[in-house]
C-alpha cells in the first residue's frame, strides 16, 4: 500500500492514478489518513461486497421468508 499527501498527489495524479490500479493509494493531509484510492475493478468488488454482507444481514435477521411474503404480498394472508 502506496501512501501519499494531498500536495503530492495533485502534483503527480498520474503517477498515483497508475499505482492504484495495481493497489490502494492512502491519500493523507496534515499526516493523517484521509481518502483511499483504488482502480475502478477493485472499487466494485468492495461496492458488492458491502451489498452483499447487507443482504445476508438482513435475511439473517427475524423475517417472515420468502413464502409468507410472497403469500401476503398476493393478498393470500
């Protein structure tokens, strides 16, 4: 993991830009840790990731399953 400061990345974005499509830049301002940056592919696989805990979360939890749901849904409660 490459880490860089907000100043050197606007100096050089295509240097950063190329490395994060080989693995995650950490962007840092007053030496703190303030953004990530990662290639668009890898951007999508932790977007679906993410959505996907959600969804097991959320079935997981109390729920009527899918047949009751489908039952009231057509009005057959």
């Amino acid at each position: 993991m490459l880490k860089a400061t907000a100043t050197e990345l606007n100096k050089h974005p295509g240097k950063y830009i190329d490395y994060a499509m080989k693995g995650p830049v950490v962007v840092e301002r007053s030496g703190r840790p303030v953004t990530v940056m990662v290639s668009y592919e890898r951007y999508i696989q932790l977007e679906d990731a993410y959505w996907g805990e959600l969804a097991t979360a959320a079935d997981q939890e109390e729920s009527l399953g899918t047949q009751a749901t489908m039952s009231f849904l057509n009005g057959n409660d």
